[in-house]
C-alpha cells in the first residue's frame, strides 16, 4: 500500500508568471518548486519574499507543494524557503548520511520557528550519484521525515559514465531502480520513477508508449512519476494506481474467498485460478489504494471547484 497518493508531479519555477494558472490546469498530484537564485541580489530576502505566495499558487488546484533544493547548500536554502503551507523538502545529491541529518536539524528549528506542525515537513531524496546509490540505506533511516525516493537519471547516467541511448535492449540501471525502490519501502516511505525509454528520453510521447512505460514503472514497485511534460500527467494519475479491471476482480476474489472461508475452505476457485490467503491479501491492499486514489480524486476536484467559485 502505498503511503501516499502522489501519482504525478510536476516541477515548475517559482519564478514563473503563470505558476498559479499552470499548477491549477496540471491536476498533478504534487507540485516541485524551483527556485532561482539571482547573484545580483540579496537571494535569500528575495526567496523569503516569494516563497509564500508561490506556495499558495502552487496549492491552488489541490495539489501537495514542495520545493526543491541542492543538498550541499541545502542549510541556507531551507532558511529561505520552508514557509506554511509546504508539505516538503527534496533533496537533490544527497551522498551522506551527515548531509541529511545536517538539514533535518535546520527544518526541526524552522517549523519551531514559523509556526509549523512539529515533525510534519517530509523529506524526499532525488539521487544523482553512485555515492548516493551506494549509501542509499543509511540516508534513508536518518530522519522519520523521509518520505520519497527517486532517482535524477541523467544525472547519475553522467556520473556513472554511462552514454544516453534509448534503442538498448534492457535498461542499464534496471538493478540500482531496484535498490531504490527497495530501500525506500523498507523505511515506510515509497519510490518515485519513470521506466525505460521515457526515463531517458524526458520528453512528451505517443500514448501507448506512455501507458506502457508507465504500467512497467507501477509493476517495478514505483508509486509515481515526476512528469518531464504536462501530458504524462493524466496518464500518470490513471497508471499509477488499480485499474478498473483489477478492482473489479479483486472485488471477485474478496467474495469468492469469504464464502470459502465460511465453507471451511483454505483455497477456491475462481477463473481457472486458485484463491488463497495471499491472494486475498493483495486483493485487499489493491481495493484499499483504489479507494484512496478515488479520495485523492475528490481533494482535488473539491478544491478546483473551491478556487473556481472564488474567482
């Protein structure tokens, strides 16, 4: 079960003039602010200003706002940009375990400080190097705030020297993706990803390729995407989650088993297939994400027609 419905992001500049309108039209589930640090100015007034109202546009059509930082000057980029209203934090470059305890201690003393609920800022990795690959365990149990993981692709393909090709057979990093997901689960937290070719090619693509990408992404262990255009994010929202299919038959499997059971019986029947506990397990864990899929759903309708009415 996932931990989180967070389907699809989507990144945008807290800079941008149609912030508000983008992130409203997006219905993403999670918006990623990023920021921009002008040399000529005092940045960090300048971001404390902003940050505010962006959180609020970013917000406007339901969806969960974050900003993300450079892990190595992560200290002074959290004094600027945690306000209310964020629900958290990604850390691009993570490598240490010391990076991340560092910068939870500075957001343990900024929601003290600005009035926001204790402990509830998340913490999400985007994974750039080997080093963060390789120690990807222990950064993942520093902090309870950790939520999400996901890896930066082209980025780690630089480090690891390896050439960007989408027409290979089998997908180079297939193992660290494991890892990842791996790690992330074991910690309660959950993995963020885009299966090959489109985790390379970052761009807008024919829908049967999107679908497909993404279904092999959801049956890897990943829970969601960061959207590199804005028409994977409706595909996104309907892939990462049961389809309707699978609802239905598991709602099948659920009554078949019961009635089983009240009969006494450890397995039965059902469409030339076997059902057990096991199965009647993942029925279950299948049927409650499907609910809270449809919730999620309903936030954000609910606050699209809120904003709408306010206009």
């Amino acid at each position: 079960m996932p931990p989180y419905i967070r389907r699809s992001l989507i990144a945008l500049s807290i800079d941008d003039p149609k912030l508000a309108d983008k992130a409203f039209d997006s219905w993403a589930d999670a918006i990623v602010l990023d920021i921009v640090k002008d040399s000529a100015q005092d940045w960090q007034q300048t971001l404390k200003a902003q940050m505010p109202a962006a959180i609020t546009a970013a917000s406007r059509g339901g969806a969960e706002v974050f900003v993300r930082l450079n892990a190595q000057i992560a200290y002074a980029e959290l004094e600027a940009t945690v306000f209310v209203g964020l629900t958290g934090v990604v850390f691009v470059g993570v490598a240490e375990a010391s990076e991340l305890s560092l910068a939870c201690t500075k957001i343990d003393a900024l929601e003290l400080e600005r009035g926001i609920s204790r402990g509830s800022l998340e913490v999400d990795l985007e994974i750039t190097t080997a080093q963060g690959v390789w120690n990807s365990l222990e950064i993942a149990r520093v902090s309870s705030r950790l939520g999400t993981m996901a890896i930066n692709e082209q980025a780690l393909y630089q480090n690891l020297d390896i050439p960007f090709e989408d027409t290979l057979e089998v997908e180079p990093i297939e193992f660290i993706k494991g890892q990842i997901i791996t790690v992330a689960t074991s910690v309660n937290g959950q993995a963020q990803g885009m299966s090959y070719p489109l985790c390379i090619t970052q761009k807008a693509a024919d829908e049967a390729t999107l679908k497909k990408a993404i279904l092999r992404a959801r049956d890897t262990g990943f829970k969601g995407a960061l959207c590199a255009d804005p028409s994977w994010v409706k595909h996104c929202n309907e892939g990462f989650r049961p389809s309707a299919d699978e609802v239905e038959y598991y709602k099948e499997v659920r009554k078949v088993f019961a009635e089983g059971l009240k009969r006494g019986l450890a397995s039965v029947p059902l469409n030339g297939k076997m059902i057990d506990v096991p199965v009647d397990l993942r029925a279950e864990v299948y049927l409650e994400w499907a609910d809270r899929v449809a919730l999620r759903d309903q936030q954000k309708i609910k606050a699209h027609q809120q904003a709408q009415a306010v206009a």
